[in-house]
C-alpha cells in the first residue's frame, strides 16, 4: 500500500508544501559531520577514551537538535560548542562550520527517488510547489537543489525567523504558494511538527512515513500516508492507484 488517501478531499491541491529532511532527501548526518571537522580543528577529536568520537558525535546530534527546536541561529550553535571546548573566540569556527556544510552537500545529501520528476509533473499540472523546512541559509536550499527540487521558494525557519509546528510558519508558506490552506498539501515525515502543525494552520497533511512502524498515536492522523516519496502521485484525484 504505497500511498494511502486517508482523508484528502477530492479536488486536486493547488500547491503543495514540502519538508525537506527524510521527506525529499537524506543528508546523513551532515551537520554532525561538519561539527566534527570543528572539533578536530579544536584539536580534541582524538581525546581521551571518556570523550570519544560516538560519545562526541552523540552530543554534537543533542546541541543540533536543541538548537534547531529552540530556533537558535547556527552560528550561535557553533559560538556554543566552541566556547564548550574552551574556544571564547570562535569567529574562524563559525566560518569553517558553514563552508564545511556547503562543501558536503554533494557528497551526502541523496535525494528520495522521483523528486525532480514529481515536482516537475506537479508544476506542470498548474500546482504550486515550495520547500518549508526548520534549518538555515543556505545550507537548506544548497540540500533541497541537491535533491532536485525547483520551480518554487525554499523557505527556511533561520530566515522567517519562525520554525515549524508554529502556524505562522505555514502562513508564510501559504503566502509564498499563494494559495489558500484548505487547497494546500503539506508532505512531511515529522509527526509533531509536519503533521499536526500542517494540520493546525488548516493545511492537509501527508505522512511520509520514512520507515516509520507506527503513527503516534496520541497525535490527529494524517490526512494520507506515502510509504515512498515517489508514490506522492497516487493521491491526486483520478491518478491511476489512487486509493
Ligand atoms: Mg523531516
């Protein structure tokens, strides 16, 4: 069962909104590995056995994600993580973190099959496409090219200055698909904030499942569920498969 219609109404979307992490793309822990190169400049990669790389890589992931979900700037990120390696002037860390990022994209950003080929077919059918996704300029959009994604804006929370789940994220994304909610489809894998904060803002939203066993189910359903990206056809109204 690639592509569930759990709910979606039966007129086609006129735009759609896409997440990019484990919905579009994978980027294999790029952060982490630009934070690393960070960390062996600070010449403490190769510390002591309490501090090895997994135990380091663990917390860089835990001063990743804090950030992101608090909406902290990445370079306040980096400034962070030096001043906790003992580092008060991190100016030339904050530079090599965002060349790092930029300088990986192509070798570890894989983009989900279809992308390209998908957004392509939905412009042509007169739909509108943009990224949303909670991450910085311009690694985000360096990603979401990397996965083949074009013809719409990239919005990202650094530069609204607001993430998802927060309505007024999708807002933004409304206004740059100019189109209204209840026409939008937001794609995303993230339960909490894709999905209900999609759902919240009165968008309809599906579920990229990303090998995912199970939908919290403490959480509103989604309004359908893709197994693969590339099934995300399926569900427009009289698309061969739909369900
Ligand atoms: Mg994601």
């Amino acid at each position: 069962m690639p592509a569930t219609n759990l709910q979606l109404p039966p007129d086609p979307p006129a735009g759609v909104g896409f997440d990019l992490d484990h919905t579009l793309l994978v980027d294999n822990k790029l952060e982490r590995v630009a934070m690393l190169h960070v960390l062996e400049a600070i010449g403490e990669a190769g510390g002591p056995a309490e501090r090895s790389l997994d135990a380091q890589s663990a917390a860089i992931d835990a001063l990743l994600a804090r950030g992101r979900a608090a909406g902290t700037p990445i370079d306040d990120v980096v400034r962070e993580f030096a001043r906790g390696h003992g580092v008060r002037d991190a100016e030339a860390l904050v530079g090599l973190y965002r060349r790092r990022c930029l300088e990986l994209v192509d070798a570890l950003v894989i983009p989900e099959a279809r992308v390209a080929e998908i957004v392509a077919a939905l412009s042509d059918r007169g739909v509108s496409v943009a990224v949303l996704s909670n991450g910085w300029e311009p690694l985000q959009s360096a990603k979401a090219r990397r996965a083949g994604f074009a013809g719409g804006p990239i919005l990202t929370s650094g530069t609204l200055g607001v993430g998802k789940p927060e309505p007024a994220a999708f807002g933004a994304l409304l206004t740059a698909l100019g189109t209204a909610a209840d026409r939008t489809w937001y794609v995303g894998d993230d339960p909490s904030g894709d999905i209900a904060g999609a759902q919240a803002a009165g968008l309809w939203a599906i579920w990229a499942r990303a090998g995912a066993d199970s939908y919290p189910a403490a959480l509103p359903q989604p309004d359908a569920v893709l197994d693969a990206f590339g099934d995300l056809l399926e569900l427009l109204p009289g698309a061969s498969g739909a369900s």
